[in-house]
C-alpha cells in the first residue's frame, strides 16, 4: 500500500479531476477537463446536450463501463481511486462519493422496496443486522425531509412519485456520509415545484453533511439558486469556471455570455422582441476530435484568426476567474479581492495555478 | 490507467454488441433460395414413388446405403431416398410459405379488428383468440386430421387454425401501443375514415413487425408439418413429406440410420434458414428484437 | 392485485369452456356411428338403436348439449366407446405419468436453457457458439431430437432403455428430449433478461452503492430474470400436461399423449375428447398459477396496466 492507498487528508478538496479524458470507441467525450469541488461547497457544472458533462461526472464516480477509456487524473478527498485494488475500492466507494442519478425510476431496483434498497448499504458494509439496518434506513429517509418514512421504505419505486424518488436516491447517497456528492441532473425531470424542494433540501444537506456538491444542469435558474462556483463545459472541455455571482454578472467566455443573455431576454425581454439565441449549433463528439482551434469558434462573435488556429487553455483572467477564451472579457475587479500580501496565494490563485497545468 | 468500475467479467457484459446481420440475414436468404430451387426442380431428382423391392433393397430386404446409383439411399420400400428427399422438401416449402401467409393473414386480420373496433367485438375476438391459446397443439391437431383426407391441404388447414392466435395477440398489441401513442385518434380528428387509419396509420406500423416474425412463424410450420407427417396426422405415405418418411424408416433406423438422418438434416437446414432470415431481420432492427421466437 | 385474479380466472374458464364447445361440436362432424364403434360385431339393428339411446344420441342437439356440459360439471367426461371405463378414470393415471414427464422436461430445460443463457452473457466470446447451438436446437421437431437421441444412446450405446415404460431410466431420453428442444426458449430470456439487467441503471447504483459482482447477481439481477422466466415455465407445464404427444409416441411414454393417439386411433371419441378438455385444463391452469408466483416475485406485475 503505497501513500495513494493512505486515508484521505480531511482538508483536501472533495473532487479534484485533472487533464480528464473519456472516449468510448471513437467518441471522445470529455477532451481534457479539469475542475476542483471544495468540501461544503456546490459546484455546478453546466453545458448542453453532448457537451460531456454526464460523462464527466459519471467518470469522476468511478461508474463507467470498462469500454470506455478514461485517463487523467481524478482524486476524492485526495485518495486516487485508481491506485486502490478492486476490493478495497469497492469497500470505501460508498463512503467516498455518492452518486444521484438522473432518472430515479432506472436507477433504483424495481422489485425491492426503497427501504430495503437504503438498508443494504448498512448491512453490506457495517454488518448490521436486518432490523437495524431497516430502522436505519428509515431514519435516513426521515433525513431527506421525506413524511412518513415507515410507510415509504415499505413501498416500491413504481409507486412513489417521481420527487419521493429522487429523495430515495438522495438518501442512499448520503448514508454512509460521503465527503463528495455527484448529482447528474436530478431535477430535470421533475416538475418546478419538487425542484425546487429538491434544491432546498440539496442545500440543507451541503450545511449538514459539509461535503462537496457537484451539481450537473443545464438550467441556469438551479444554477444561481444553488450553486457556490460555476464551471461552464462546452464541447468536452471546461471553458469558464468562477464563483456564480461573479460569473452571473460579468462572465468572461463568450459562450457563457451567450447562455445569460438567452436567459435573461426569456424573463425580462418585452413582447415583440426577438429572442436572443446563440448562433449554430453546438458540435457532435465526434466531430471535435483532432480539429485545430477552438470548438465555438463557429458560433461565436468574438472569432479571429487566432480562435481557428489554436484551441485556447483553460487559463486565470482574473482572481478565482478562469476561461479558455483568446478574447475573453476581464472582470472588473471586486473591491478586496485583489489586496492581497504579495506572499500568500489565496485559494483562488491555487485555482488558477491547477488549471494552467 | 484507470480503475474499472465494476469487475471485468460483469461489466464486459454490460456493453452489449452489436447483432451480426448481415451474415445472418444473407446466409438465411441463400439456404432458402437452395431449398427453394430444390423444390421447384424436384422431378429432375428422380421418382419419388417408384418401389424398386429387387434392386432396391439389400439381398436380406433392407434399405441400401449411399452408392452412384442411389446418392442417398433408399428407402425400406427400395425408392429412392433422393427424390423422396426433394419431394418431401417440395412440400415443407409449400406448406411452410402458405400456411405462414394464411395464418399471418387471419392472425392479423383478427388482431386489427380486436385492437381497432374495441369494445364488445374486441371482446369477443380476444377470447377467441384466448381459446385458440389455449388449445393443446397436438392433441388439436390429431383431432382435426381425423375430421380431413390426408394431404396438403389437411395439414395447411391444421397449420392455420393452430398458428393464427400468436399473430393475432402480438398485432393486438402492437395496435394497442400504437393507439396509446395516439396514432388513430388523431387520424380519426383529422377525419379519417375507420379503413383509411388502418391503412395508413397502423399498417406501415405492423408491416415491419409482421415481416420480422412471419419467418419465425414460417419454421415452425416447417417442424409442426414434419411432426404431424411423422404422426400419420399430415401427409401419408406414399407422397413424400420429410416427417413420413422418418417415420416410415423408424423401424428399420438402427441398421439404416440413414434413413432418420438424411431428412431430419434436411428439416434442420430448412427451419435453420428461416430462423436465420429471422435473426437477420431482428437485428438489423433493434426496436423489433421484442419479437422473440415466438410461434411454437 | 385480487381484481386481476379473478378477471384472470375468468377468462381462462371462458377458454376452457370454449375448448369444451369446439370438442362438443367436433364430435358431430367427426364421420363414423358411435354405436357401430362401441359394438363393431353387432348384428342386429336394435342393439345399434339401443346403444344409440343410451348415449342419448337420438335426442335433440341441444338436449345432448346441455347433457354434455352438465356431466362436464360433474367431472364425468363420458365413457369409452372401446374400454369399459369411464373416460375419467383412465385419463387420471396416464396424466399423473405424462405429470412426471412433464415436470423432468421443464427440469431439463431450466437447466440446460439457463446454463446457455447464463454462459453467453458472461462470456461474450463464445455467444455467438451459443446463439449457433440454440438455433439448431430451435430448428429441430421434438420427434427427430428424441429418435436421435434413442439412436445414439439407446441403439448404438446402449446406454438407456429402449422399450416403454415409465422408469425412472426411461425417463431420462424423453426428458432430455424436451430439455433439449426448450432449452433456446430458456436460453433466450436468461440472456435478454440479464443484458437488460446489467446495462441497466440500476445494476450501476449497485456498483456504486459498493456491491460485489455476485452479490448483485444473485440479489439484484436474478430476481429480475426470474419474472418472464416464470411465465414460461408456467406456459411449458400447461403444455406438457396438455400431452406431449411425440415424445410419447417416440419413446413409448405411457402417458396421456399417448393415450390420445391411441383413443383417436380406435376411433374412441370421447377419450379423445377428454383428453382435449383435460389439456386445456392444463393450460390455463399453469399459466394462472405462473402468473400468481411471477405476481409474487415481480411486484410490477401485481396491477393490471389501465
């Protein structure tokens, strides 16, 4: 057992992915990500369709098929899950991140009822006898802010709703206490009321548990109501990442500019007007490997020469700010944010230096 | 490198392959187009009736092995096994393309009218169809031949009447989903006549579906045609059917085995091409790969 | 749950009934005097007449109809024309012979059935072998599997009986024939069911909840496949029982299969009836029962969809 197999570190970042590749057969999902999740805070990860983030996230929790080529670097409260033998992976996998799937009728077995589905964890991995782990799993749905928690353990997935569900499957996440969470989407299909007790509970649970939240949308209105930080994915790369006042108010990549204001001309624009939309569409996997400059380059109102030439990095615009972006607009700078003794790099720096890698 | 998410055994199942047409689907269509030219060029491998107790036979009355003169043999009556073997694959041919059509026609016709009128014809035609599932095959069929003449048409008959109810379910069905989809209320808002929505709403629906099972419909009227030949329930002897004249060998199949071999190969290769056509079309369309084998 | 039962049960007594209706109507196109069958040597013109009145055949149809139904009620399923029994009591004895079968045959084809689908799922290289084997084994009619199987294990190893009789060692071709014939059946939803399973989400929340391999096999996935299995099976037993006729002709099984060719050979209607009923007995039978434990295994199942 080598350093790698030694306890996290309780002050390490709950998710740390680096130069993170995913390609299934020709596909190249994910072309290099990276992007870090502190412990109690919620990261959002937004991209449309094709954009990799799902595969990103299923990447982070260990959860791809071995088909799929995965390279990079992914550290979970500083343990490499890939320095572990299987075993031991499989034991402390549990106990380390907690994945919420999107479609919550899929993911959970349809002949067991939802209580013995959370017990399980208890008894496979603490050895607890039936009944304590039944009753344990009923204190963990009573945790997720669920009414009657005796009543749906008993039941089967069919027959609850779709937000009792997804609170099933927050509640098997969270009950071996993990210090990271990956959530794909959980309130996409879900209508805007449950969404938004989802998100309140999402957020009581960041309080509570204190771990990292990465929280995977594409709807920016979760985004601004939940989310710490921000990290924009296009076209399998991360292109923005700031804390979400900050990039809500001036993003720096064009691509997250043109996300905003779509949005903002849906709520405040006047009748008559023509909706703002980003020009072109975003590309095909497929399409974006091997090609030369950057891939919104097609789409986007700042193009020149040098956006079709070289694909830009990842790299600090400001304190805490990072695009990949040739032309990408500084953010005034925040008054105290840049007072800072020529000594000491602030967390946001560290940012900064890990993305540059 | 990278830590698999599951152990290798479980998750390598996980990715599921692709199916493998066209090899499936090509091999099938060439084996039937053989069977098929056999059939129509039977006469050319001979007399399938023609006894021959002299030169037939050994000099202790059995059947002949393989030799230039007979390539396959001869029966226990001295004919040649070679004509009977083209004749009898004649008739599976036949009953095999006919009474696929006819049972897919009736099966069909009952499913759509069920699923299209509902409400007491639906009623009816289910349950009908119900007690043509719950038929004992066999038995069934015994009974029926005892009502006929033995022949072709006997067992295309028998074949109809036992086989039409799994079309007629699966088409059922398949209106049903389509009708939750809302296929034929909105034919019927934009005021379609009731014909005109069949036609133009759910039969492009059922073609397909229709097309994937019918050559799994097809070999078991193959086997089923053998089995009642073979239990004096089909064609009798002495027309040629691959079922009779198993039977008719089965006497003699510890000293003769060619006699059971040669057309239960023949049986198999037969069915085997109408099972591959089947698996070919499956898989060229995964949507359809619900049509399992069905068709007993 | 219980209304699905019960409308369940109906229908399958309006099957049966409705076999009972055909079998009925069949008796009056079947060609051939009753009377002359029961008395072939019968000389005189009155002892045909008086056979003929106690079988009630002179009456109105639908005096013989309600006659029929009513004894069918009772259970009574007639009489033979040949035997001096009634039809009951010796359909009883050769159904609890082919029950053996039958039982030995669904045996046989779980296991050989789930071993091919289980082998194919878990080891992807051979599934093409596997698909092979199971389409020859689909394209082959039970009799030539069985005659094979004599010819190969009975003639030339002599390692199994040859004769009739309903052994234990006689079981064993006949059971291996069916085994073998419904084994693809078997095969196929043993490795639909378990690729469904394992790409499914979740078999991944299982993965991720830190579950071994085995453990998700046998408690997560199984239970899934076990489901449409179960409606198969129940679909066998019923038709099995119903009579599997070639086997028993092949192998000299005696047992209700057997019973019917015989009946249907000597012309002796009412056996063949009865046997007819009794099959679609069965049928429905079996599957109401496989629906009730697949209701038990599958709680999906338990509500009939609106």
């Amino acid at each position: 057992m080598t350093a790698a197999a030694a306890a996290a570190q309780p002050s390490a970042s709950a998710l740390e992915v680096t130069g993170l590749r995913v390609r299934y057969g020709g596909v190249t999902a994910v072309r290099g990500a990276s992007l870090r999740v502190e412990r109690g805070e919620v990261l959002a990860l937004i991209g449309e369709t094709g954009s990799g983030k799902s595969s990103l996230a299923l990447a982070a929790a260990r959860l791809l098929p071995p088909s799929a080529e995965v390279t990079g670097q992914i550290r979970i409260a500083g343990q490499d899950l890939a320095a572990l033998p299987p075993r031991e992976l499989r034991k402390r996998r549990a106990s380390l991140v907690g994945y919420i799937a999107q479609d919550a009728m899929a993911a959970l077995n349809p002949v067991q009822p939802a209580g013995r589905q959370i017990g399980e964890l208890f008894r496979v991995h603490r050895a607890m006898p039936r009944a304590a782990a039944a009753a344990q799993a009923t204190a963990e749905l009573s945790r997720v802010r669920i009414d009657r928690p005796g009543l749906v353990a008993r039941r089967f997935p069919h027959q609850l709703s779709g937000g009792m569900r997804q609170r099933v499957m927050i509640a098997m996440a969270v009950a071996m206490a993990p210090p990271l969470l990956i959530a794909d989407e959980p309130t996409t299909a879900l209508d805007v009321s449950t969404q938004a007790e989802i998100l309140a509970l999402a957020t009581g649970l960041r309080e509570e548990t204190g771990a990292g939240i990465l929280w995977i949308t594409h709807d920016m209105g979760v985004v601004a109501e939940l989310a710490d930080s921000v990290a924009v994915m296009y076209a399998g790369r991360i292109v923005e990442q700031g804390p979400v006042h900050g990039l809500f108010d001036h993003p720096c990549h064009p691509y997250t500019e043109g996300l905003l204001r779509t949005r903002r001309d849906l709520r405040a624009g006047r009748p008559g007007e023509l909706l703002y939309q980003i020009e072109g569409s975003p590309p095909v996997p497929t399409a974006t490997t091997g090609q030369a400059g950057c891939p919104f380059a097609p789409r986007c109102p700042r193009r020149t020469q040098a956006c079709d030439e070289q694909e830009p990095a990842l790299a600090a615009v400001a304190p805490g700010r990072l695009a990949a972006c040739h032309h990408a607009s500084v953010p005034p700078a925040a008054p105290g944010t840049t007072r800072r003794p020529s000594g000491a790099p602030g967390p946001a720096a560290r940012h900064g230096q890990e993305a540059t890698r | 490198m990278t830590a698999t998410a599951a152990p290798a055994r479980l998750s390598q199942a996980r990715d599921r392959r692709a199916g493998h047409w066209p090899g499936t689907l090509i091999a099938g269509t060439a084996l039937l187009a053989i069977f098929v030219g056999i059939a129509i060029a039977a006469p050319l491998f001979g007399n399938p009736l023609q006894q021959n107790l002299i030169g037939g036979l050994t000099k202790t009355g059995l059947p002949l092995g393989m030799s230039w003169a007979h390539p396959l043999g001869t029966d226990t009556l001295g004919r040649s096994e070679l004509a009977r073997l083209a004749f009898g694959i004649r008739t599976s041919v036949i009953v095999a393309l006919v009474s696929n059509l006819t049972s897919i026609a009736i099966g069909a016709a009952v499913g759509l009218a069920a699923g299209f009128f509902r409400g007491p014809v639906e009623a009816i035609l289910m349950r009908v169809t119900d007690i043509g599932l719950a038929l004992p095959y066999t038995l069934a069929a015994l009974v029926i031949a005892g009502l006929m003449t033995a022949g072709l048409t006997r067992v295309i008959v028998i074949i109809t009447a036992l086989f039409w109810a799994y079309p007629a379910r699966l088409v059922y069905g398949e209106v049903l989903r389509l009708r939750h989809r809302g296929f034929v209320e909105s034919g019927e808002a934009m005021g379609a006549s009731g014909l005109a929505v069949v036609r133009r709403h759910l039969a492009p629906h059922m073609l397909p579906l229709l097309v994937t099972y019918s050559p799994l419909n097809a070999a078991s009227a193959v086997v089923f045609e053998a089995t009642l030949s073979y239990l004096g329930a089909g064609i009798n002897p002495p027309t040629a059917s691959l079922g009779n004249m198993i039977s008719d060998g089965q006497d003699a199949i510890s000293y003769a085995p060619h006699l059971l071999l040669v057309p239960a190969v023949a049986i198999l290769a037969i069915t085997l091409s109408f099972l591959l056509i089947g698996e070919g079309l499956k898989s060229r369309n995964p949507d359809l790969a619900r049509v399992s084998w069905l068709g007993r | 749950m219980a209304r699905t039962l019960i409308r369940r049960v109906a229908l399958g007594l309006i099957a049966v009934l409705g076999v009972a209706v055909l079998a009925f109507l069949a008796e009056f196109v079947v060609p051939g005097d009753p009377a002359r069958a029961i008395a072939p040597r019968a000389q005189s013109a009155a002892v045909l007449q008086n056979i003929r009145v106690q079988l009630h055949l002179n009456q109105p149809l639908i005096v013989q109809f309600a006659d029929y139904f009513a004894s069918l009620f009772h259970g009574n399923l007639g009489t033979s024309y040949v035997q001096r029994q009634s039809v009951a009591s010796l359909i009883a004895p050769r159904l609890v012979t082919t029950g053996w079968l039958a039982l030995a045959g669904v045996v046989a084809e779980i296991i050989l059935g789930g071993a091919l689908g289980l082998v194919a799922t878990l080891y992807p290289r051979v599934r093409a072998a596997v698909t092979a084997v199971n389409l020859t084994l689909l394209a082959l009619p039970q009799f030539v599997v069985g005659l094979v199987l004599l010819l190969v294990f009975g003639f030339r190893l002599h390692m199994a009986p040859v004769t009739g009789g309903a052994g234990p060692a006689e079981i064993i071709l006949p059971a291996l024939t069916l085994g073998l014939v419904g084994a693809p059946w078997y095969a196929q939803i043993v490795a639909d069911q378990m690729a469904d399973s394992l790409s499914s989400a979740y078999v991944r929340t299982a993965v991720a909840k830190g579950l071994s391999d085995r453990y998700i096999l046998r408690r997560h996935v199984l239970r899934n496949v076990l489901s449409p299995a179960l409606t198969m099976i129940g679909m066998d037993l019923g038709a099995y029982l119903s009579g599997v006729v070639t086997v028993e002709v092949v192998f000299g099984w005696p047992g209700i299969g057997l019973l019917a060719v015989e009946s249907l050979q000597n012309l002796d209607r009412p056996v063949v009836m009865g046997t007819v009923i009794v099959g679609a007995v069965a049928v429905v039978f079996f599957n109401l029962l496989a629906d009730l434990v697949r209701m038990y295994v599958d709680p999906r199942t338990r509500e009939e969809p609106a």
